[in-house]
C-alpha cells in the first residue's frame, strides 16, 4: 500500500466515523455493541406449519404465532388461523423437529377480525390459551385449556363485558396459576390494560385495571413471571403525546405497583415483550423510532433484580425493524424481529451470550424473499433457538418454523496443578508394538435422484386436502436434490404410468387447475402421481397424493319419528346421516346442521346429531300445520334442505268408556284380573295408549291401544299391595292419543273409574315397580299442556357412564314486549361440558359447570341453548342440572332435571 492510499484511507475513516457520531442515537441509548468473538448459528430449512391455504385462490390468515417449549421439548404453537377479517379462530399444534401433526381447532373458528392467540404450559402439562373472539361486537376475551393427552375444554368468557377487549397475554406461575392480561376500549380513544388471575386450584378472581392512572390510550400488553413468581406487565402508552413510551409494572406484596415509563427517549416506542430467565433476571425489547420516523430499530433493557440497565440496540438495520421478541434461557438471549433491509420484509435473528451486554450479528432466518411478519422466539437449553413466523411464500400467509443451533461459549475449565516430578530411575527402552491403522467407517453414496412430494387442494371447499366438490383442483409440487443438482422439470398426471400427462415440463410448485379422472360416481377416491427430473437426467420415483371427491349430500329427516301430530311447541328432528352410506363409494358424511320453522330466522349451525330438539314459534292457541326445516352440510361443504310438516293437537280421546274388570264378575279371589270393553275415540292423532293404576295418583302404566278392543291382564298389586277384603278395589283408566313422542305423553282424557270386591289374597311379594312415565306436574293426571316459561329437557334421560347426553334449556315471554335475558344452564361434578350452542342469541361463558347466553325473549321466538356432556365414569348416580331465566325484572328456574334418575 503506497502513502496516498494510505492517508486517502485514514481521512475516509474520520469522515465516517464523524458522520456516526453525528447520527449517533439519543442520548441515554447505548449503541449496539458487537462481540468481537462472532459465535455463528445454523437455522434449518424453513417448515410450513399450517399448510393452510390454496394458492393463488384467495388469502387466508395463519398469522400472530406464538410459542412455548415442554420439559420434553416438544413445541407447543398457537396462531390465528381463518379467512382475513372474516371467520377466524384459534389453532393450535404440538411437535418438534420433522415431527408436525396436522393442526386442530382450539376453540371456535367463526370470530371476525381480532383472534391473536398467546399460550403457556404449566408444570403438569397442560396447555392454555387465550385469544379475542366474538360472534360480533363486542369482542371478548376467551380462555381454554388442554390437559395433557387430553382435548379441549369448553371455552370461558374472562372479560365478559360491553367493550371491545383484544390483544391477551397468558402467564403460568411455578405454582401453576394463571395471569392474563389484555387491553379493553372504555371510549373511542381510550383503551386500559387489565389483568386476571386464577390461583391453582381456585377460580378466576376480579379484573385490575393497571394502566388507569396514565390516561391516554394504552396498547400491546405483554406479561412474564420471573423466578420468584412476580408477574412484570409490559405496555405502550401515549400520555407522553406526541411520543408513545413503554410502560413498566410488577405484582409486590398482594399490590400492582405504579407504571414507570421505561423507555423514555424523546422517540416513538411501540410494541413491546417481555421475558425472563430462572435466576430472577428480566428482559424488554421493543421498536423504538431512534434513528427518526418510520426507522425503527430493536432496543433492549434488562432488570436484575436491583436496577435497570442502560437501553441498548440489538438491531442494526439500515431500513426499519418491527415487531421484535425476545426469548431467555440463563444469559443467553435470543431476538427475532421484521427487518425491511431487502426488498421484502424477511425474519431476523441475533443473540447475546452475557444477559445483553453485547449482542451478536444478525441473521436472516426466513431469507426466501417472500414477506414475512410477526417473528415469534422460543429458547432451549443447549443452545437451541426457535424461530416463528407467517410468511407469504405459499401465496397466503401461513405459520414458519426454523430451528437454531448456536455455538455457546464454553465452560471455562480450571487448568490442572502441577504435580512435582522425579528423575526417573534408568529402564529398559521397551519394543514397540505395531498398531494397527483402524478401518474407515464407510459413508453412505448419496441417492442422486431427485426427491420430492405432491398435494393435492380443492377449491371447494377451499384449500381443503382431504375432501373436494369438483374434479378440477389445484396441486402444490416441491423437490430437492441430495447431491444439490438442480430440479429443472416435473410431469404429473391421474395415472401412475403418465398416460395421461401432459409430459416433462419445466419445474413449477403450484399447478393452479387440474382435472381428476371422471367417475360414474358422486363420491369416490381420486388420484394424482407427480414425478421430478434434474438437469443431470436424473428420475426422481413416483410420488402420490389421494382426496375425495364428494359432489353431494344425501340426508332424511322427519319430526317426531314420523308422527303426524304433536302438543306442544317442541318438536324432535330426527335425522338420518345416508351420505355416509352413499352408492358404491361412501361420501364424506354429515358434519353440521341448522333448523328453522317456515318463515322464521335459522338457527346457528351445529354439529350434527341424529336426534335433537327443536322449539317452534310460540302461538296461542296451538292449531294448526308447522314446516320445519333442516339443512345439512357435509365435510366437503355440500348443502341440502330437507323440511317436514307436522300439525297441532290438542284435544284429548272422547267418549271413552269405563272399564269392565274381572269379565263382570263383581268379586274377584285372584291378584290377576281382565280389563275389558275399553273404547274411546280421538279426531286428529287417534288413541296410541290407555293407562291404568291402582290409585288416583298411580303408578300409572301404558298398554298399547287396541282397536277393535281388546282383553287386558292387570295386575292389582301393581304400586303396591292390594286392598285387602272385606272392601272394594278401585282400577283407574285414562286414554292417551297420538300426539306425544319420545317420553313426552300425548293428550289425557278424563280419568275413568270401576270397582270390584277383592277377597281372599294373602301374602304377595311385591318388588319395587317403577314406570316410564314421569308426570309432568308430579299430579296423577296430566292435564293439556301448557304454555311454560322455562323448560329443561335432556336426552337421553337416563345416560350411562361414559355416554353423551344432550340438554336443553328453552324460554319464553308470555307478554307481548320483548327483554334482554339470560339463560344460565348449571352442570353438576359428573356431567363434563364437551360443546354449547345458542341458537339465536349469544354465548357468554362455557366452562365445566357452567353455560350462560344472552338471549332477546319474546313470545315471538323461542330463544334455547343446547348443551352436549359426557357423563364421566365415576359420576354419581343421580346427576341434577338446573336452569335458570333471569333479566333485570326478575328470575324463573325451570324444574331440575335429573339424570339417571328413575321416572318417579
């Protein structure tokens, strides 16, 4: 180098390093300080968690990751999978490395906008989640959980209020109780930070409101609990205006301390996270407008027990870094955030081996140049760092997964000491033994074929892999080399032999539309076959992938089992699932249904179930016809309409005669004696049954009706002994028409009447008689029935262990003026909650003994909630649910129901 150069050199540096200094960030931020000793890290190929859309057809939304790793190191992940701002839920999926099951539903999939799932696992295993989620305003805060090895529960309403509530932020403790916070909107431009607490063991304790002493708006909460369970509680808030600063509190002696703004740098601050390592330290990160507006970097502060650290960068974009987080395990920090250095937003990533004194260069994990957003991190010990994030590189958003491998520093050792030496006494030189050259261990010849794998996605129902309405579909192709040639062409077809392909083409991963082979059939098994070429010539084998063509739905469904008639303004719909049993290829089967009566509005869907209660529009007096309709949806989105009439009757069998007993014979010596010339008539649904008992207020028991009229054999002990002689015993008789089902009776006629003289019966074992009929007022006869307020039925009645009962809670206005109720169905220990329906109104809270709904009730409608429960095996004997009715009037609760009761 010649001394021009040199000086040349030496003036370039000052010029730069003046300009840093003139650059420099605000004062109190230190700048980022890299270790001189680069300890590099590895990231495996990027993985596609959800696998959730159909490119090129539409958006979907697999997005706001969130993670958290097991004592067995499985990763357990949530995020917001949906349509975009349209029907959305919680997913949720657990695996590790390769290892990646299909994802499932946590909770329901029907919320608009907000969903923003975070989880945690407790020391059991046990994973729980929380998330925004609404049927419409107002959203709420939803709480569910699943145990190891188990499913998930019913959901619980934590906010449970008339403003909107989003963005949550679930916490465990060592001693597993639960912390969530969230922000909640008191006005237009006011938004607070709540928090919730659940002890272990107990039950959800009141709502704090931490962030009400600042004013302004108050956003993105974020929670963690240190080493010595104190919760610390992250936020951004605005009353600095025009800045918005990051905000600071922790739980200490039963008490929320008062919010210290932490960031506090004259700069916008925004989107804050928090963690913590086991020996009490804890970190912030955030994105921080230090270098000016709209160039946001990564900043960093640390807690130690004592006192905050100076602020620190931990990015060093030349564009904008948002959205950062932060993971800890000891001292070793890892952060991933969206930088916007490249020409699409990528996932980066840096660490820190001393608790953030210094931190490491940054790495682009997603580096696909697709956009990525929402990075999420997540520390194992070992020096294993695991990165999330959505990414648009299949077309749409779904969930990214890399795995990190860092190169720790290692454990200082201490050096030996030095052991004193001796001068050794003369030895004889000994002959060396030849050793032998040990043989290679031979490594395996990679297979220079190709290797790859092909899926087929229906675009109806869309980006579905298991089931389609049309032979036209899309694929999705991928292919790699082991000896790194490159894939350069493809050919696919419906055959495994390519008869019908369109031959070798160029490489592509997405084939938009393809048509399957043609069947005679509406549902049957179709096939795709893909195989890979590189530009060495090199044949990959032959891949596969199989769907299930179902272009229809087939269904039956009659009210009441087919009865013509009924009296009362519930009915059952009993369904038959025949798509499951279609032509030669079964189809894809019922999945869910809904029900409305002519003219009235339809119900949610709901799962389908063969049988299931239906509650017709209130109308006085009960005359008249009534269409119900039902329709179902198959699991490959087919619809069908099915609908049955069924008319009101309300009049009971007349002309009824008395009964002849013993054959006319005025005294009997027997136990058994004949009930005969038993005749009455009925105009609409006919006579189904007579009834008979030995007193007024029975036990009663049914015999099919007879016509033309035929002998019956009673017994007189039946309920209890018989009057014993000298005196008369009184048989009573009642008919009953068609009009009921199930054990729900029909119309009673008037209760007829005849004696005979008993004599001469001794000693009769009687054993305990029950009967199948439970009366509805508890008196001996039923009189018509009657408009109820609130009803609760359940079916089966009478459940064995481990069998899924369904209830129902159904209420009514008999006024004319509509109100704002609810409807609280209680669940005893036993009875435990699998789902919960509202037909016309809202949910508000499911949880094991607990459904409550917000219902407009009226005599127009009648609003109902529908409950399915497994009785659990060691359940008591006797099951009691109870409901209740209540608005700002007043209350009604329904007569309890108890299940595995015998009918009194």
């Amino acid at each position: 180098m010649n001394k021009r150069i040199g000086l040349l050199i030496g003036f370039l540096a000052i010029v730069l390093l003046g300009a840093w200094l003139f650059l420099s960030p605000l004062e109190g931020v230190q700048p980022r300080t890299v270790s001189a000793g680069r300890l590099f890290s590895s990231f495996t190929t990027p993985r596609n968690l959800s696998n959730s859309g159909n490119p090129g057809v539409g958006e979907n939304a697999s997005q706001h990751v969130r993670a958290a790793i097991a004592d067995d190191d499985y990763l357990h992940v949530g995020w917001m999978e949906g349509t975009l701002n349209s029907a959305n839920g919680p997913a949720y999926v657990r695996g590790q490395g390769s290892t990646w099951p299909l994802w499932e539903w946590a909770g329901p999939s029907n919320n608009p906008g907000y969903v923003n799932p975070t989880l945690a696992l407790d020391g059991n295993g046990t994973v729980h989640m929380v998330w925004t989620g609404s049927g419409g305003s107002p959203y709420e805060i939803y709480y569910a959980y699943k145990q190891a090895g188990g499913t998930w529960s019913g959901v619980a309403n934590l906010s449970d209020d008339s403003n909107n509530s989003i963005y949550p932020v679930i916490a465990v403790d060592s001693q597993n109780g639960l912390w969530v916070v969230w922000e909640t909107q008191i006005t237009e431009q006011n938004f607070d930070v709540y928090v919730r607490h659940k002890p272990a063991g107990g039950t959800w304790g009141n709502t704090s409101n931490l962030s009400q002493v600042l004013g302004g708006q108050d956003l993105e909460p974020n929670i963690v609990i240190d080493a010595n369970d104190v919760p610390h509680v992250v936020w951004r808030n605005n009353n600095s205006q025009p800045n918005w600063e990051i905000y600071y509190t922790k739980y200490v002696n039963s008490s929320w301390q008062t919010p210290n703004n932490i960031s506090s740098n004259g700069s916008a601050s925004h989107f804050p996270r928090i963690a913590a390592n086991e020996i009490g330290d804890v970190f912030i990160v955030w994105e921080d407008e230090i270098d000016g507006a709209d160039r946001f970097q990564t900043l960093f502060r640390r807690w130690d027990g004592s006192q905050w650290s100076s602020t620190m960068r931990v990015s060093s974009t030349p564009a904008k870094a948002l959205w950062p987080a932060i993971s800890a395990e000891g001292c070793n920090l890892y952060v991933v955030w969206t930088d916007y250095r490249n020409t699409s937003t990528e996932t980066y990533f840096s660490h820190s081996t001393n608790c953030g004194s210094t931190w490491l260069g940054d790495e682009n994990v997603s580096n696909n140049g697709s956009s990525s957003y929402y990075p999420e991190v997540v520390a194992q010990p070992g020096g294993f760092g695991h990165v999330f994030w959505q990414d648009y590189a299949p077309g749409q958003f779904d969930v990214y997964y890399g795995k990190g491998t860092i190169q720790l520093p290692a454990t200082p050792t201490t050096p030996p000491t030095a052991t004193p030496t001796f001068s050794p006494s003369p030895t004889f030189t000994p002959t060396p033994t030849p050793t032998s050259t040990p043989t290679p261990t031979p490594t395996s010849t990679p297979d220079p074929r190709p290797y790859g794998w092909v899926n087929i996605y229906a675009h109806e129902p869309y980006s579905s892999t298991q089931f389609t309405q049309r032979l036209d579909v899309a694929m999705r192709l991928w292919a790699d080399s082991e000896i790194g040639q490159p894939v350069t062409e493809m050919r696919y077809g419906n055959y495994a032999d390519f008869r019908d392909s369109p031959g070798w083409m160029d490489y592509s991963p997405f084939v938009y539309n393809w048509r399957l082979l043609e069947t005679p059939y509406g549902c049957s098994w179709e096939y795709v076959y893909a195989q890979f070429r590189d530009e060495m010539g090199h044949e990959s084998q032959v891949y596969n992938d199989v769907i299930k063509y179902d272009s229809y739905l087939t269904a039956s469904m009659v009210l009441n089992g087919g009865n013509e008639y009924t009296n009362r303004e519930f009915v059952m719909v009993n369904s038959e699932d025949l798509d499951s049993m279609a032509e030669e290829y079964s189809c894809s089967g019922l999945e869910d249904m809904a029900l409305w009566e002519e003219g009235l509005t339809q119900t949610v869907w709901i799962s389908y179930h063969p049988d299931i209660y239906f509650f017709l529009a209130p109308r006085d007096p009960l005359t008249g016809t009534a269409r119900v309709y039902a329709k179902y949806r198959d699991r490959a989105d087919n619809a069908g309409v099915f609908s049955d009439t069924i008319a009101f009757d309300l009049f009971p069998p007349y002309s009824g005669t008395t009964p002849t007993l013993n054959m006319g014979v005025p005294t009997t010596t027997e136990l058994l004696v004949t009930v005969s010339d038993l005749y009455a008539l009925d105009d609409e649904s006919g006579v189904a049954n007579i009834w008979l008992a030995n007193r007024a207020n029975g036990p009663w028991r049914a015999f099919d009706y007879q016509s033309p009229p035929q002998d019956y054999v009673w017994n007189l002990a039946y309920g209890g002994p018989p009057t014993q002689s000298p005196d008369l015993h009184t048989v009573y008789l009642r008919y009953e028409d068609g009009a009921g089902y199930g054990s729900l009776p029909g119309n009673f006629s008037s209760v007829y009447c005849s004696s005979l003289s008993v004599s001469g019966i001794s000693s009769v074992y009687l054993p305990l008689v029950v009967t199948a009929y439970r009366p509805v007022d508890g008196a001996g006869s039923l009189p018509a029935p009657r408009p109820a307020q609130l009803l609760l039925l359940a079916e089966p009645q009478q459940p064995a262990p481990g069998e899924e009962v369904l209830l129902w809670l159904a209420a009514r206005r008999e006024a004319d003026t509509p109100l704002n109720g609810t409807l609280q169905l209680d669940l005893p220990e036993g009875l435990h909650l699998l789902r919960a329906w509202s037909a016309y109104g809202e949910l508000l809270q499911w949880d094991e003994q607990q459904v409550i709904s917000r219902e407009r009730i009226s005599n127009r409608l009648t609003p109902w909630i529908l409950v399915q429960a497994r009785v659990e095996e060691d359940a008591a004997t006797l099951l009691q649910v109870e409901g209740t009715m209540s608005w700002s009037g007043g209350s009604v609760e329904a007569v309890p129901l108890q299940l595995g009761a015998s009918s009194p």
